[in-house]
C-alpha cells in the first residue's frame, strides 16, 4: 500500500445565502449548484475539463431531483464527461462530500475533485399523503375511462392538503430548535451568552465582507451581492428584545436572532493533488488532513440532538495527537448559539469529558477569539447542505492569508450526527 497523497483545498465558491422566500424564491436546488459549480469553474478555468468527481447534495429535494448533481454537471460549464453522484448527512452533507473526494485524492483514485452542497427552504418538497398518492398510482393503473372516474372517485377534500417537509427529527417530534433548547438548559447556557455569539458572527462576516475577505469566496447570483441575513446594524440591545421562540417559559433562551434562519443557497469546493493543481495554474490554499463522523442517541434522551461534535472532535484530535488548543481557527457552524456554546461547556467540563467521552481530563477552553472570526451561520444563514462548502472555503482561505496554520471545522447534523475535520497548511 502507497503513502496517502496530500490533499489539498485549492479554491471554493457559494452564491449568497437569502432569506427563505426572498431572492431565492424561484430557485431549484439544481439552479442554484450549478450557479455555484460554475462560479467556481470560471474562477479556476476549468471550463470544458473534466474533474474526477464531482460530490454534492441536498437536505431536501424533490423525487424528480434523483440524479441531482450528474444533472447539475450536465447542465454546467464542466466537461460532460465528469461523473457525479449526490450524498445526504443532513447538515453535515457539503463537509462529508469534502471529506469523500478528499479521501479518493488521498487513495491516488482521482487527482481532484469537487465538493458541494444545496438547499432551499423556498422550493420546499411538497408531497401528498398516502391515502391520495395510492389512488393517483391506481388512477396510473386504471385502463379504461369509466376505471378511472372510479378511480378519482375516491379523492376526498382531506386527501389534498399538501405535506410539508418539517423542521423536525422524525422520532421525536420535536424541532431542532425545541431539543437544542433542552440541552441548553441541560448545559445553563443563558440568552446574554448566546446573543453575545449571535452579535459576533454579525460583527465578524460584515468585516469580512468590508475587507475584501469574501471577493474571491462568492459570486453574486440573482441580483443579490452579500449574505442576506448580515445585519451588520445589529446590537445586543436589539437581540436582548427579541422575543424567545423555542424552549418554554422562564428558562426559554431562544430567539430569531440567536437562532440560524431558514435559508437558501449553495456552495462548492475544489480538491486536488499539490501537482495537479500546479497542472492547472492554481496553488492549494490549505490540507484537508483529518476527518471524523459520531452520533448520540438522543432520541432516549440520553445525548442532546446536536451534541455528536462533541464526541466527534475528541476522537479526532487523539488520532491526529492534538489538542483542542493546538488551532488557530475554530470554525464551529452555529445551527444555534447555544448548540455552540454547550458543546464549548461540555468540552470544559471534567464530569462530561470523563463519563460521556471516556477522557482522564477535560479537553479544556478554547480562545473565543479564534472562533469563526469571519462570521458563521447565524449571520451567513445556513442552507444546510451548503455550510459545509462555506466553511472548508472560507477557512482554507483564512489558513492561506494567515500564512499558515491549523483550524477545526465541527458541524452538527439533524438525528444526532457529527462530522468534524481539520484543515492546515
Ligand atoms: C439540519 C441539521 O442537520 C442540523 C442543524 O443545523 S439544526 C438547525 C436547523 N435550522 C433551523 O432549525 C432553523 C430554525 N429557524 C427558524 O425556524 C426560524 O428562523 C425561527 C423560528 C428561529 C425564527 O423565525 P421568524 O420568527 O420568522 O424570524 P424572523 O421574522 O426572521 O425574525 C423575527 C424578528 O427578529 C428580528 N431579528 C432576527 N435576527 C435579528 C438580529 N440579529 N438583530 C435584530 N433583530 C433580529 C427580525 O427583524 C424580526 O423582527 P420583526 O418581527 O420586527 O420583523
């Protein structure tokens, strides 16, 4: 067996992330990748090659939607004769179709690859229940006129009320909003707490945008230039008034401001050999070195929905032998500000670290100013698929213009999902 070759990140590109039913409206998932992949394929000249992979996916997408991403590639500016194929981990999807290209360069199966992700809240996919898909599949059988007015018949008004996808972890029912708010009351994480992190990923992404950080990270689409969620005029003041939207009473912490809106967009990521890229002119800006997937149960209650990263990193950082304080960026996708703080708490915490995660001591704090110092989701918007790309582009770039170094991406995914990697240079 040959040595893993290095894998590199070599360029990324996302459209602006909107506001559910704002600019996006009349967007498919399959416009809105291929704005991105073309984006990305005009910025690194790559127009009528072929890549080796492309890897991407959608949270939600329509039935029609099932070869997505080969038809996304059909429609872009990408050789035709590039195979692709769509992956699904929830939130955690766009850094798994990374970490999978990443690990094809690494085993010498292809020399490069593109990594992405999509997801409207807009073009939500609607479907019908049971009882009317099973008489319109029996109306597709019917033969003869008079079979099929039998057929039809049978459709009562209850039959033709839509159903929508919901925010929702089927086995509990309950929203991912509402089981974050019981791990942060699990873990006292207040509402000054979380707004304060909701204030910094504002204030951190519109800095971004003023210094230029983004120019080479997006394409505007539709019109739209920057992120729609930034509110760079946001205060604290402003956050503390907004009325809380998960969790009950007394100890509901949760609001629209410190919660991630449901959003629309895409993203995309290139990854190749460090020769392959000098083959095209182009320079890796960061490796993709580590990776790790984990998962709880908490649907007996006995983990918090969004707490896999948690367990994830750990296991990680003793196979790469680091620590949590060897990085110099963090970049921990905010679902929701107290997802992120009660993952930072139980990392501090020695109980947690030695019961739950079987360590002799805890895994410590981190420096809160290393973490996501170019904005997050909470200010980005988080089109759930699409995260992943943002993030291993924004921090590849980070890593580049920092000259080096060594940051952790940890995302959060929906039935008790982890997927978390590290990325140096
Ligand atoms: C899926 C996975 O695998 C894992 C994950 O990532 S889990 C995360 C998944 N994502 C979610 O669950 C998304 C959850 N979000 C939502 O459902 C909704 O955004 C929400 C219920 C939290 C809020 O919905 P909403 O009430 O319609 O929000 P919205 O109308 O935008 O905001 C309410 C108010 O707060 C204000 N506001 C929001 N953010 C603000 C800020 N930063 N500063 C000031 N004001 C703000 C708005 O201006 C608005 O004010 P008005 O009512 O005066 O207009």
């Amino acid at each position: 067996m040959t040595e893993p070759r290095k894998v590199a990140v070599v360029a990324g590109n996302r459209i602006p992330f909107a506001r559910q039913d704002k600019t996006y409206r009349h967007a498919s998932n399959s416009d809105m990748l291929t704005a991105a992949l073309n984006g990305l394929v005009d910025r690194t000249g790559l127009g009528g090659q072929e890549v080796g992979e492309v890897v991407a996916g959608a949270v939600l997408k329509h039935a029609r939607d099932w070869n997505m991403v080969r038809e996304v590639v059909l429609g872009s500016k990408l050789a035709p004769t590039t195979p692709a194929y769509d992956i699904q981990q929830a939130c955690g999807t766009g850094l798994e179709a990374a970490i999978l290209v990443g690990n094809k360069i690494a085993l010498g199966q292809i020399d490069a690859g593109i990594a992405g992700g999509v997801d409207t809240a807009s073009d939500a996919p609607i479907s019908v229940n049971d009882r009317l898909r099973n008489i319109l599949l029996d109306l597709n059988r019917a033969k003869t006129y008079p079979d099929r007015l039998k057929v039809l018949a049978r459709v009562r008004p209850k039959d033709v009320v839509p159903e929508i996808p919901r925010n929702a972890e089927p086995r509990t029912g309950k929203s991912m909003g509402d089981h974050a708010a019981l791990t942060a009351l699990e873990w006292g994480i207040t509402r000054e707490a979380q707004d304060e992190l909701a204030y910094n990923s504002h204030i951190n992404l519109a800095k971004s945008y003023d210094r230029g950080f983004q120019n080479d990270l997006i394409t505007p689409y539709l019109g739209l230039e920057k992120d729609q969620n930034l509110r760079p005029d946001t205060t604290l003041e402003k956050l503390a008034k907004l009325r809380t939207v998960y969790g009950k009473g007394e100890t509901a912490t949760m609001t629209a401001g410190n919660s991630t809106p449901l959003t629309d967009g895409a993203s995309a990521v290139l990854l190749s050999t460090d020769e392959w890229a000098q083959e095209h002119g182009l320079r890796p800006l960061a490796y993709l070195t580590h990776s790790q997937t984990a998962a709880v149960d908490y649907v007996k209650g006995a983990e918090g929905l969004l707490m896999a990263p948690a367990y994830a990193v750990p296991r990680m950082l003793a196979r790469a032998g680091l620590t949590l304080q060897d990085f110099d960026y963090y970049e921990i996708h905010e679902a929701f500000a107290s997802q992120v703080l009660s993952t930072l708490k139980a990392w501090e915490d020695p109980i947690f670290c030695k019961e739950r995660l079987g360590l002799d001591a805890p895994l410590g704090e981190i420096d809160r100013d290393k973490l996501n110092v170019n904005g997050s989701s909470l200010a980005a918007g988080h089109p759930f698929a699409a995260t992943g790309g943002r993030i291993v582009a924004a921090l590849a770039k980070q890593l580049d213009e920092n000259g080096g170094g060594r940051g952790l991406i940890s995302i959060c995914a929906a039935g008790g999902q982890g997927v978390v990697a590290i990325l140096e240079k």
